[in-house]
C-alpha cells in the first residue's frame, strides 16, 4: 500500500480517517513503526519497539472497525509509553539498570483503559532513570536527542515521550511528572503537555518517584489529542487511594474556542522574573493572542510561591529517597552518579524539614485558591530557559550561566504541590528551539485550560514548522 503520509498527523486529523475506513490501522502502524525504526538511530527514543505486537494489535483493531465497533478517538492509534508504566508481560525498567529485567504481571490502569480504548502499543520509550531528571541522558541506556536539534536535551523526565511525538514515531504518548516531567519535555519538545489535576488519573501500576507529587498525563500533537487522552484515562480508581470520585467532564466536547471574557492571571513577581528575555516575549504575545479572542488579563499575588523551590525540593528528596532507601544501602553503584547523589542528598532533610515543607504547601494551595477566585487561569511561560547542550549541567539565562535543574523546575514546582492541572503549549521558536506557554487551572479545571490552549493553538505559533527528520520522513 502506498504511503499517505500519515507520519506526523495527529490523532484529531487520523482518528475521523479511521472511522470512515480512508485510513486503516495496519498501515497507519506500518508507517509509524517504519519511521520509528528509520530515525531511533538518531532520536534513541524507544526502549523497546513492539513491531510484531504492534502490527497484531493494528490488525484487530481494523476487524473491529470493519465490523461496526469503532470505539473512539484513538481506536487504532499508535502510540508509546514511558517506561516506568507498567505493561503486563512486558519489560519495564524505569530506564534503569536495577530494573533491567522486572517484568509486571498486570497492567497499570491507564494501560487497562487505552487497551479498552482500542490503543496500538508501539512500545517503551526512555526517560530520565528512575524519573529523577530533567536531561534524559540516561547513563544505562544513551541520550535522548531533542529532534529540533540533536545536540540538545528534549527535556525529562520523560524526554523519550517528548522526543518521540515531535518526530512522529508515536502518535500520542503517555509520561509522568512530578516536578515538571511532562511539561519540560512538551515545551522542549514543541509538543502539547498536561499535568492534570492530583487524584484525577489513576497512578495504579506506575512505579512511583515521590507519592504525593506524582501524576500521569497525556503528550500530545495537539491540544485536541490531549484532551481525547485525558477523557480516557481520567476516572476514580479503587486502587489507587489518591484518586478523587469527581465527575470526568467532556473534555473534548467542551473545547470550543471561545475565550471571550475568560479572565487571565498574571503572577508577575515569580513567572516572570529570571526570565530568558526571548522565551519572555513570546509568552507576553501568547497571552496578547488570547486577549485579541476577548480575553482580559488581571494581575495576582502569590506571595508563598517564593517558598516553593524549597518545599517541592524537601518534598520530592525525602520521598523519592524513601522509595530506593533500600537499593541504596545495598547497590548505590547501580544508580546512575546524578541520580545517585540526589538520593543521598533525600536522607538529609529532618522530619521538621518535611513538615516545614508541607506546611508552606498548605499555604501555596490556599493562596492559588484565593487567585483563582478573580481569574479563571493563570498564564506563564513553561521553561524560563531554553534547552541546553547534552551533557551540560548549565544553562545560558541572557548571558548569565546558571544552574540548569534549578531553573528548568523553577516553574513546574508549584503545579506539583498544589497538584493543579497544568498545560504546556507550544508558542513560538527562540534559536531553533520550541518554547512553552504554560496555563493552569483551578483543581479539576482541565476544561478551562485546555479550551484557552486550543484557542491559542488556533493562531498558529508554530507556523506548521517540523523537525528536519519529520519533514523529511
């Protein structure tokens, strides 16, 4: 069968080819898994690649289709996951060398409901070891190259995901975020990335970084496709105690568009300040953008967030540290040496450190509340910085040399510990390279967002630019 090009479309433009039988699953697969192949050499965004699965999954999924069974938007859609979720009778390493073989015996939930949904699985993709990284040079298992440029990072943790949606060697993917891991990788990447809100996704068979912080969510094309994802993972799940029994709003069918006199908040004093001048400007006419459709903006205080590097950083340490306690008593030399140090780094904050720590939480979440009762979102950019050179453990913030963990998080944090959902939308180019405007929403305000990131989309930031090996695809 001829190729359609179906490399690099999203799922909102291939789902309705699927349903009208223009496009089938087996060859949409076929070219997905070709192109994944072609261009892993370059990208190393896979751990493992299920082609025979994959293309048996595909085969079914077009059955089902024939026979009248369509069961929605990403029936037939193939798409990876990060490597720490688990998959029943697949390997799942956390791209690490400790877990090198762990096989689970069942599914975590999320993979339950995309199988339900008619998934094809194309296979693992990489991230930071253990999710306790923002870079995706895995010491086990090589970098991760970011496809606008392949001497730069693509974000983490879950770099693969990212890496792997901007080239078109997965539709869709799914990662994980506990201090940015879906929205670093997204806005590195020039790819949509939603931090919903905690307790909205089920964490059920997802191998933990820091329990509190945690959260499973969709990376996307589009904004569209994030939402689509979100409607089928989002749901109470008896096995997972963090989950909340809230209704799953229609989040696709709530995106309309319309932004007119939705109200912006603006926190200047902490989203920007230390800002790159370029990323900040681009940001500043995203917002104008939404205020062109008739949005206005409002600025707000949120004078706890000047704690909130230290809280997310007592918060994720101890909890992170408790979970390997026992691996690095017994095995420290097989974590990777930047893991491995942050682990140890986990073992000094006291029990009064901690409790501090969730004491400035309890505040941050108050003093969201109180903003989010004269706007409706708040808008910031993603990254204060661009993405650097792998490797390099510094960052360029206008000709200043900085720290690169402590400015990629800077922003994320506070999305964490409050657990509000949080989008990164792509907004333009500075250097070559993406950058991200983040939107977040009152808890459980996934609609609010996402409806404001598609109306933006609809401007076009990107201008339909797309790496070089997609291009060329």
């Amino acid at each position: 069968m001829l190729s359609k090009n179906l490399v690099g479309k999203a799922v909102e433009e291939l789902a309705p080819l699927i349903e009208k039988k223009e496009v089938s699953p087996v060859e949409l697969t076929e070219e997905i898994l070709n192109h994944a192949e072609a261009t892993e050499g370059k990208i190393n965004a896979y751990m493992e690649i299920y082609h025979e699965d994959a293309i048996k999954d595909a085969k079914k999924a077009e059955e089902e289709i024939a026979n009248g069974n369509y069961r929605g938007m990403y029936h037939g859609i193939p798409m990876g996951i990060k490597d720490n979720v688990y998959f029943k009778d697949k390997v799942t390493t956390m791209s690490s060398k400790i877990h090198k073989d762990f096989v689970s015996d069942y599914d975590a939930t999320v993979v339950a409901k995309l199988k339900n949904a008619g998934v094809v699985f194309t296979g693992k993709v990489s991230m930071h070891e253990y999710a306790w990284g923002i870079t995706n040079n895995n010491p086990h298992y090589g970098a991760v190259k970011n496809p606008w440029n392949l001497e730069k990072i693509p974000g983490g943790s879950s770099g693969g995901s990212g890496a792997a949606v901007a080239v078109g060697s997965s539709v869709a993917s799914l990662g994980t975020d506990t201090a940015g891991s879906i929205r670093i990788p997204s806005s590195a990447n020039g790819i949509v990335g939603l931090k919903q809100t905690f307790g909205r996704v089920s964490k059920y068979g997802v191998y933990p970084l820091a329990w509190s912080l945690d959260h499973v969510g969709p990376m996307t094309r589009t904004v569209k496709d994030a939402a689509g994802l979100l409607q089928i993972i989002a749901g109470f799940d008896p096995n997972d105690p963090t989950t909340v029994d809230v209704p799953v709003d229609d989040y696709v069918g709530k995106i309309t568009g319309d932004v007119k006199d939705l109200v912006i908040g603006v926190e200047e004093d902490y989203y920007f300040k230390e800002v790159d001048s370029e990323i900040e400007k681009l940001v500043r006419a995203g917002i104008q953008k939404l205020v062109d459709q008739g949005a206005k903006v409002q600025e707000v205080k949120i004078p706890t967030l000047k704690y909130a590097e230290w809280a997310e950083l007592i918060t994720s340490l101890s909890e992170a540290s408790a979970i390997h306690h026992s691996d690095m008593l017994t095995r420290p030399d097989d974590f990777g040496h930047d893991i491995r140090m942050l682990f140890e780094l986990g073992e000094l904050p006291s029990a009064v450190d901690f409790l501090q720590a969730q004491q400035v939480r309890r505040q941050l979440k108050h003093d969201f509340r109180r903003a989010f009762e004269h706007v409706d979102i708040l808008a910031m950019p993603t990254l204060p910085i661009l993405p650097n050179d792998i490797g390099d453990d510094w960052a360029d913030l206008n000709g200043k040399k900085v720290d690169l963990i402590d400015n990629i998080i800077r922003f994320m944090g506070p999305g964490n510990l409050t657990g509000l959902p949080a989008l990164s939308v792509p907004c333009g180019f500075s250097q070559g390279l993406p950058v991200g405007m983040q939107l977040m929403g009152p808890a459980f305000g996934e609609a609010a967002i996402l409806n404001a990131g598609y109306a933006f989309e609809q401007t076009n930031p990107l201008e339909n630019r797309k790496p070089d090996l997609l291009v060329n695809a």
